[in-house]
C-alpha cells in the first residue's frame, strides 16, 4: 500500500503553492544570510546550505519550524515565528535561483559513499538514495524530495541522525526514518560526504 500511496505522490503535480517573488526574496533574507550566507552557501557545517534547493521542499521545511511538531530548532522557530506564507515564498524563490554550492568528496568516504548512494546495501536492506535523490543529487521538486549536491556534509549526517532518532519527522510516508534505522554512523558519515561532492 505504502509503494501505491508513494507512486501516486511522485505523480501528483502539488501545484498548491503560489509563486514566490524572487525581488522581494531578496530583500527579505538579511536576517537568513546571518547563518545561511547571502546567497544560501553557509559558513558553517552544521547549517544547512540553502542554494540551488527546491523552493517547494524550502518553502514545507519553514512551515515545519513555525508549526514546531515535525521539525524543531531553537535557532529556527523564533526566527520563522513571523514570517508570512508569502514571506516563505519569496525567500524560497530567492534561494532556489542562487547556484548550487561545490564541495569535494573525501577519497576515504568516496567508494561506500557512491555505493551506498547508487546501489545501497542489500545485505541491511538500505534503499539506494539516487531512487528519490536522483544520479545527480539534485532530488526532485515534485515529489518533494530535496536537492543533496553541494550540501554539507556534517549537516546532512545531522538530518539522517535525527531521523533515524525520530527527533524529525517530516518525511514522506516515514521514508527517511525507515532507511536511517538500517543505517550506522559510518554510513552515514560516507553517503554525506559522496553527496557534498556529487555535482
């Protein structure tokens, strides 16, 4: 059931949000480019980039702070307590145009990172990213799966962490959740890793 439930969102358009401006995005990251750069590239590991990211999966993760039951940061909440549905959408426009950012991956976490990514494991019955993430890392808007190129390493194996702990679940049909229990920290330490460096 959960495989139809799955098909059927990867086909559905999820025209429900309306376009953000990129104009008035622009003017209104001052307070975001404090942690997240100017142009969505952050200087720190633990903050997520947010350049080249679906404006669609920026715009859900924003809502998911504000309502504070499926994703909570006490950096986040109170900086997105405020914002509009319309605020979300322009900064969301604006982050989306902004170029993907380029890392490099570690030799020592390349093999297992690009096997785990490409090919998965079937021995721990972990599903291969690139099935919803697609061979570039750049994910796919519709479904809401979010881009992976370029973004930090140390924040992605942040995210997988906290899914697998079940301090975030904001995930489709628990996809993350299931595949994070079947991962360890060394899998998830090179799959971060592989997909800073996937361009």
């Amino acid at each position: 059931m959960k495989i139809l439930i799955f098909i059927l969102a990867l086909s559905a358009s999820f025209a429900i949000f309306a376009e953000g401006d990129y104009q008035a995005g622009q003017s209104k990251v001052a307070v975001c480019a404090a942690c997240h750069g100017e142009k969505g590239i952050s200087v720190n590991p633990e903050w997520p980039s947010l350049a080249g990211q679906h404006a669609r999966y920026l715009i859900e993760q924003l809502k998911a702070y504000k309502q504070g039951t499926t994703r909570q940061a006490a950096v986040m909440m109170p900086m997105v307590a405020h914002l509009t549905d319309q605020d979300m959408e322009d900064i969301a426009a604006y982050y989306a145009k902004q170029p993907l950012p380029e890392n490099k991956t570690p030799k020592a976490h390349f093999e297992r990172g690009q096997a785990l990514y490409r090919g998965g494991d079937f021995d721990k019955h972990i599903t291969a990213c690139i099935a919803c993430h697609g061979p570039d890392g750049r994910g796919n808007a519709q479904a809401g799966f979010p881009v992976l190129s370029g973004q930090h390493a140390l924040y992605t194996q942040q995210q997988l962490q906290a899914f697998k702990d079940g301090k975030r679940t904001n995930d489709l049909f628990e996809i993350m959740r299931d595949i994070s229990l079947r991962m360890d920290k060394d899998d998830m330490e090179a799959v971060a890793h592989y997909v800073a460096g996937l361009h």
